[in-house]
C-alpha cells in the first residue's frame, strides 16, 4: 500500500472513531442533561411580578445618575 493510501484509511477509520463515540456516549449524555434547579416556583414568580409593577424607588436623570457613580 501506498502512503496516501495509509494516510486515506487513517483519516477514514478517525473519521469513523468519532462519529462512533459521538454516537454512544456524547449525544445521550446531551439528550438526558436537563437543568437541575428545574422550573421557577411559582411564588417567585408572583413576587418578582409584583415588585415590577411597584413604583421606583430612585428617579433620576442622566446627570443626576452620573453624580451618583462618582
């Protein structure tokens, strides 16, 4: 066999080796990866909407803002 042709079933068999591993252990470690904290409770929902509706507590404007930072 040539060297090409080494080089050819090297890439080949490579090229085989990870579709394989992606295969059997990759995409179900993927497929079964949920999040852990699961969904948002419902009451830190309410509260979270709640306090969006509620007034400001610091109105300012972009100088105002400003003297604040520094």
């Amino acid at each position: 066999m040539s060297t090409a042709t080494l080089q050819k079933l090297k890439n080949e068999l490579k090229r085989e080796l990870k579709q394989e591993l992606l295969r059997e252990f990759i995409t179900p470690i993927l497929r079964e990866s949920k999040d852990a904290e699961g969904e948002y409770r419902k009451e830190f929902i309410r509260k979270v909407l709640k306090s969006e509706k509620g007034s400001l507590k610091h109105r300012f404007n972009s100088k105002t803002f400003l003297k604040m930072l520094s």
